[in-house]
C-alpha cells in the first residue's frame, strides 16, 4: 500500500489554515498517523488512528478520514508549525509504511 | 516520562556492520509495546527498519531484512539494531521509537547519524 502526501510544498502565512492530504492506494481503514519534524528534530506523533491526537498535541491539529482519504488541517498556523508533515499507514501490520512529506513553508 | 536515546558509531566502513543500542528510560522495555527503529537519509523522508518486541519476536521492512538483526537487553532495558554489509546508501539519520497501539510511533529518540565512508 503506498501513501501519496499533497502538495509536496504547501507555502501559507501564520493565522491561515492549511490542509493536507494523505492518498492510500488501497483502503487503510482508520489505521493511519500524522507526525510533524521540525528541521533538525525527530518526528513527532500528531494524529493516531486517522483523527485521535496524541498526548500534548495542540487541538489546532485535526486529522479525519477513512479508507484511502485522509486530511490534517491545521488550523490557525503558528510560527513553529512549518515543519514537514508524514503520515503513516499500518493497514497489513506488521508491514508499514510512510508518506513522501508535504512541506509547510511560510 | 519516557525518553529514547540512540548511541552506537557515526562511522562505519563499507561492507562492515552497523550496530546502535536505544536505552528506554521511563518505562519498561517488557511493557506490551514493540519497539522500533527507523531511520531517514539526508534530506530525504521516513523509511521503517524493523521492530522488536520483548519476547525476541522481531518485524522487518522486507527490503532490509536479510541485513537486519534486532534484539532486546532486557536487564538494560535497551534494544538493538545490526545492519551488515552496508554501503554508502545506508548513510542517514537513524532513530529509534516506542509503538502505540501497534500502528503509530509515539515516542521518539533524538536520532544519531550514521556515516558509511572508508
């Protein structure tokens, strides 16, 4: 199952919002994840099983959809929030995989 | 809380083995969690290693996995990760992760970067 992230690039200011998406090629369920990396950070988990933030994540992350369409929004976009967004799917566990990154950019 | 710590080698010889410890701190390594390692070449994305559970019992990502041994020091609550035969190609940042839920990683280490160069 490949993961197909859009845009690559996403270019937006501080206060908009920005939605990202997340393309399965076969359905997922719900068993998919949403990190951010910051440049020179380790990813962090934002979004467990498509639309459940993790611990300590901001309620201005959301993530919804099933099946093989998925979307982060971000809402209200903060300073620190350009960073590079993956997500992941573990629809056949164990196998696993990631997305190609969509890049926030200001 | 719990936190990850990746250490091995930054330098590793072509055709040699690359081998990092991850030390768990805050919780137990024998907890019901799979433990794994992923790793990201420079400027480049995410790509999973393989993950290990307590037990011994191991997951590979299948393009790697008859390069890959994984393994748990339970008495050090640390787990391993060996990658022989290794080329230029094998150059990147690697990490180490806890597994939630067996899908996503939620706690992460701070990443060492593993150099393949004579």
């Amino acid at each position: 199952i490949v993961l197909t992230q859009s845009p690559v690039t996403l270019t937006s200011s501080p206060g908009e919002r920005a939605t990202l998406s997340c393309r399965a090629s076969q359905s997922v369920g719900t068993f998919l994840a949403w990190y951010q990396q910051r440049p020179g950070q380790s990813p962090r988990l934002l979004i467990y099983d498509a639309s459940y933030r993790a611990t300590g994540i901001p309620a201005r992350f959301s993530g919804s959809g099933s099946g093989t369409d998925f979307t982060l929004i971000i809402n209200t976009l903060e300073p620190e929030d350009f960073a590079v967004y993956y997500c992941q799917h573990r629809r056949d566990w164990p196998r696993l995989a990631f997305g190609g990154g969509t890049r926030v950019e200001i | 809380q719990v936190q990850l710590q990746e250490s091995g080698p930054g330098l590793v010889k072509p055709s040699g083995t690359l081998s990092l410890t991850c030390a768990v701190s805050g919780a137990s390594i024998k907890s019901d969690n799979w433990w794994t390692w992923v790793r990201q070449s420079p400027g480049k994305g995410l790509e999973w290693i393989g993950e290990v559970y307590h037990t011994g019992a191991t997951n590979h990502n299948s393009s790697l996995r008859s390069r890959v041994t994984m393994s748990v020091d339970k008495s050090n609550n640390q787990f391993s990760l060996k990658m022989n035969s290794v080329t230029a190609a094998d150059t990147a940042m690697y990490y180490c992760a806890r597994v939630l839920n067996y899908n996503a990683f939620d706690i992460w280490g701070q990443g060492t970067l593993v150099t393949v160069s004579s």
